[in-house]
C-alpha cells in the first residue's frame, strides 16, 4: 500500500504525464511566483513596513508548503541521498530554509533573501512540461561549444586590456583614465556598447580608437550567440518523456522508453 503511494506521488510531483502532475507543476509555478513577488515586494520601505505583519504570516505559509513539497521529495525517491545533494535536491532545500534561518540567527533578515533562489525552481517545472527538449538542446550545444567559447572570452579579454592600457598612454588623467584598471573598466563597457558615459575620451586618437571598439563590439557580442546556434542546428533533437526514474532520480528518457538507462530500474 505504502509503495503503491509512494509511487504514485511519485509520478505526481516528479513528472507532468497526467493530469495530476500537470496541476501540481502549475500550482507549484503559482506558489514560487507569488513567494519571489512578495519578497521584492517586502523590500520596498513603505510596503514592508506597514505590512510587515501580512508579509511574515505569508513567508512562514509559503515556507511550510515548500517544507512540505521538500519532505514529500525525500520520501518518494528509492535513493533519497542522490537527490537530496543533486543540484535540484540543493535548490529544493535553499527554498525551505530561509524562514527558519531568520529564527535562530541575528539579523537573519539578511540571510531571508536566500527566498528569491525559489525563482530557480521555475526550471524544475518548464523542464518537466513542454519546454523540456528546448532545454536540453541548449544545454547540449553549450556543452559542445565551451571549448570555442571560452577561446573566445580569453581573446576578448586580452583585447579589452591591450585597448584600456593603449588608452590609458594616449589620455590624459583628468578625463578619467586614472589608471589601467579603470582604462580596462572603459573598454569593457565601450566593446559591450553599454557606454555608461562616465568616462570618455577627449583627444582625436582616442574618440578614433573609441569609434574602432564600438564597431568591433557589434561583430563579437554576435560570436558566441553564432557558435551555440550553429551547433543547436547540428544536434539531433529526440523525443523526450517526462519520465524520472523513482531510483536514481534520472530525467532523460526517451518517450517510449520502459527503463531507465542509467540504472535499468522500471519507469512508472
């Protein structure tokens, strides 16, 4: 009996093939909105202080569902250990916790702020429903292309330090390229076209190498965006299921798939 309940719970809070587990991700989307809504909302001087009273009897609400949501996680899952230290099982846990932090810590109000980790858990829920195999494409074609962006992210990095000390020779101190660092801080932000404007160069040479780190800053914000689109075109996207093995707590499976292919344990 109590294995049939566990399984189905299972099903229920782990995967989104009924209608059941469909409800439950939905009610559990609602709930991770409403809890990171309000914390914003709490931070806000003439909200929190005057609902100061609500917004606490609300957190403690939201923090024994989530207790409740984690405990009933635990219990389902054969291999319990596994899923409390993956990364999901770790997001579930910082989800609990804040409230009871702010107990028995001083000024515990600070470490509450761990609430806003909930929103992490939104990716639990698109994962389980329709945006599954999106997700995992793009996680495979950044996986395939770490190599190339990193490469890349070494050469920008060279190129915003050579342009900050180029800088830092040809302006003068006054126009705020006090040194190599805040010279680098300037390339950075002129090579992302962000150009806060707090710092800007007053000679001819200067605004003219300004004007070439603008125009390359348009060709390489657009290079690791084309590596992880070419190699998304390559990957050969599957039919996935939503199926989690009750075991080992693995959610790759193929839609037809019976067993689990990390463990062999029977999907439900």
């Amino acid at each position: 009996m109590i294995t049939k309940l566990k399984s189905k719970l299972h099903e229920i809070i782990f995967e989104a093939d009924t209608k059941a587990g469909k409800a439950f991700d939905i009610a559990l989307l609602i709930v991770i909105a409403l809890s990171v809504l309000l914390t914003m909302l709490e931070t806000v001087p003439s909200l929190g202080e005057k609902h100061e009273v609500i917004f606490n009897w609300t957190e403690w609400i939201f923090s024994a569902l989530f207790t409740i949501e984690y405990a009933l996680r635990v219990w389902v899952v054969t291999n319990s250990k596994k899923y409390i230290f993956s990364s999901m099982g770790i997001i579930d846990f910082l989800a609990t916790i804040p409230s009871y932090i702010t107990i028995f810590i001083v000024e515990g109000q600070y470490f509450g702020m761990l609430r806003i980790f909930r929103l992490l858990r939104i990716f639990r829920v698109l994962k389980l429903v329709r945006y599954m195999e999106g997700a995992d494409t793009l996680k495979k074609a950044l996986m395939a292309t770490r190599g190339k962006i990193v490469a890349f992210l070494v050469f920008v990095f060279c190129l915003v330090v050579i342009m900050g000390t180029i800088m830092f020779v040809i302006e003068d101190k006054q126009n705020g390229f006090t040194s190599i660092p805040k010279s680098v801080y300037w390339s950075i932000v002129t090579l992302t076209t962000v150009g806060y404007g707090d710092i800007a160069p007053q000679t001819a040479l200067g605004q003219f190498i300004a004007s070439i780190i603008m125009v390359m800053g348009y060709g390489i914000l657009a290079v690791p965006t084309g590596l992880v689109s070419v190699e998304a075109i390559k990957i050969d996207r599957k039919s996935l299921s939503t199926q989690v093995c009750q075991n080992c707590n693995d959610d790759n499976h193929l839609a037809k798939a019976i067993h689990c292919k990390s463990c062999g344990e029977k999907l439900t």
